[in-house]
C-alpha cells in the first residue's frame, strides 16, 4: 500500500525567513553580544575563500522547510562548539587562526583507491545543493541551519569501499600550533584529534550531509570550515568539523566524547526526548535566537528517513 504521507519538514508554506529579514534584535544581543564585533571582520575574510564563486547552489526542494524560521547567521557563527578552540561557545576569533588552504581531506582504509584529496579538487568533483536542517545539541538548544553540501552518499559512491567496510569514521585537523584546545595543559587529557563515526547504512542515509557552506557563502571557520558533516536526527556532537581523514573501517569508531566520558556519549546519538542525559532532561529544547522553548522531536523529527535504519538494534542505547 502506498499512501503519500507528507513528512514534517515538507510543509508546503515556506515558513523559512531570510536571514536579514528575520533578525530579533533582543535575542540576537542576549543570546550572542559577542557576535557583533566580529561581524565585519567576518564578511571580509569570506571573500577570500577561492571556493567562493561555487555559492549560492540550489536549494533542494525536499529540504527546503525546517518548520521553523532559520536561525540568523550572526547568531549561528558566533555560538559554536569547537573545544579545538575553547571551551566557550564564544570560539569565533579563535577560530579565525585556522588556515584553510591549502586543506587536503584523506580518503583511505577498505576502499579500492586510497586518496588524498586537495578540497578545491572534491569541491570539483561533487554535486553542492543547499539543506536547510534543524540542528540539535545535546546541551538542548537547537538552531536552524541553511546549509551547502553534498550528500555522504556521493561520497561513498566515489571511494568505492570494499565490503569489510562496515564503518565510516571521520577526524578533525590536530594542529596544536593554532588550535588553543589542543595545546598541551588546557586539555591535555583529550584523546585529540575529534574522531567521530556511523555505520555505512548511516552514511548511505540520504540525510547525512557533508557541508561546505552556509547561509549561501563558504562556512565560517567557527562552523567547521572548509569541511564538515550534518546528521539533523543525531546530537549535534556527532556532525564533526574541520574533517581531515574519512576512513573505510571494519571496527566502530569511537568519538572523542566516547573516549571521554563512555556513560553520557554513546556511538549512536540519536535524539530522543524521553530519554535523558545523566545529567539534564532532553525533553524540551531552547531555540537559539528565539527565546522560545519547544518539544524534542524523536530523531529531532527526521524519523521518516531513518527510524528504519534501528530496527533489530532495539538493545543498543540508540540514544545516548
Ligand atoms: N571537531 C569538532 N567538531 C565538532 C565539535 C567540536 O568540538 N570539535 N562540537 C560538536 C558539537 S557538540 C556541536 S553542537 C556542533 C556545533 O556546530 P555549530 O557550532 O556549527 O553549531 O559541532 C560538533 N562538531
Ligand atoms: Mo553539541
């Protein structure tokens, strides 16, 4: 039987506003002071990313609604977690420090031909559209995000794995020269570089999305510049910045906050309102720049693309 269900993020009146028309100026100062002073700064340096002629793309019509308003840019860039570069979520100047070119992303393991990659030439290679997702942290604040990528999927198509590949797992840049986080003494006891992982049925999920851009320009390097990834129904820690390396694997990758700290940060993430952190509630989430409290969504409401992928897995703790 087949019955056309319209999802939820498929609403047909486009209820998202463009980032300058939207801007709550009480919010935004609340939620992000600090963001003001760096925004000019900020608008410069992105012309000089060379990939910037590539945007905008296309906005894919099946993600074009988020069911709420996209969160401004000047609160988005500003209100990040990158503990490469600190603790705070006030990690944009720090995060300016990275040099992203030239940036090459390694492309190994079980696959047919390793390769390392220059990020101008895979730029070359894929298809970007523009996403527009809802972000949830596992701090229980969420965002809406327009984001410029291309799918995971593609990707995988173009590394042809073999078939002991049953993982994908990702790492983040190490340069301790630049990134305060990773210099000896502040953290010294994290298991650098960022590691994080999915299965190889996640990674083929149309969902999972490897983001090079947002807002219509190349990323802010607070958000994970030149390269990251965006899985919308996992907590915001397992999207991992700054990737470096993604690795065919046969074993499951263990993040970084796995490592860490294995009783509140699991292998799988996915969001689920009823069930708790150890430490806090996951039921209701703050929207950035809204001042609005709202339920958590089951897979943060992306359930129809992928609560499939978890049958059989019910005793695994599918979320945390
Ligand atoms: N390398 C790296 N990736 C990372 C993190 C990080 O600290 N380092 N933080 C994660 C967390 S907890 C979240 S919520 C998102 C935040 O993305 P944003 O700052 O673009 O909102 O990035 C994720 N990716
Ligand atoms: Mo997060």
């Amino acid at each position: 039987m087949l019955i056309k269900q319209r999802k939820g993020w498929e609403i047909t009146e486009s209820r998202v506003t463009p980032e300058h028309m939207f801007l709550n100026r009480r919010a935004f100062m609340g939620t992000a002071a600090s963001a003001v002073a760096v925004l000019s700064a900020g608008a410069a340096r992105a012309e000089d990313d060379p990939s910037a002629g590539l945007y905008p793309v296309k906005l894919n019509p099946t993600y074009a609604d988020a069911g709420r308003p996209v969160t401004p840019l000047e609160i988005n860039r500003a209100y990040n977690n990158y503990y490469e570069f600190g603790t705070s979520k006030q990690i944009y100047d720090a995060a300016e420090a990275l040099p992203i070119r030239p940036w090459s992303v390694v492309i190994d393991g079980e696959v047919e031909a390793p390769v390392t990659l220059a990020i101008d030439d895979l730029l070359k290679k894929v298809q970007l559209e523009e996403r527009i997702y809802r972000h949830r942290c596992v701090e229980a604040w969420s965002m809406v995000v327009p984001w410029t990528g291309f799918t995971l999927k593609s990707l995988v198509e173009m590394a042809k794995p073999k078939a002991a590949a049953k993982f994908v797992r990702f790492e983040t840049f190490n340069k301790p020269e630049i990134a305060v986080g990773q210099q000896p003494g502040l953290f010294s006891s994290y298991p650098w570089p960022y590691v994080e992982g999915l299965t190889m049925a996640e990674a083929m999920n149309d969902l999972s999305f490897l983001v090079t851009g947002a807002y219509g320009k190349p990323l802010p390097k607070s958000m994970g510049s030149p390269i990251r990834l965006h899985l919308p129904w996992k907590y915001g820690f397992k999207s991992i910045k700054g990737i470096v390396k993604i690795s065919f694997v046969t074993e499951r990758p263990i993040g970084m906050w796995e490592a860490i700290q294995s009783s509140e940060y699991g292998f799988w993430a996915n969001v689920n309102p009823e069930v708790s952190h150890p430490r806090w509630s996951q039921a209701m989430e703050e929207v950035l720049g809204t001042g609005e409290r709202v339920p958590t969504q089951l897979f943060n409401g992306y359930g129809a693309f992928v609560a499939g992928l978890y049958s059989g897995l019910e005793n695994e703790p599918l979320y945390m």
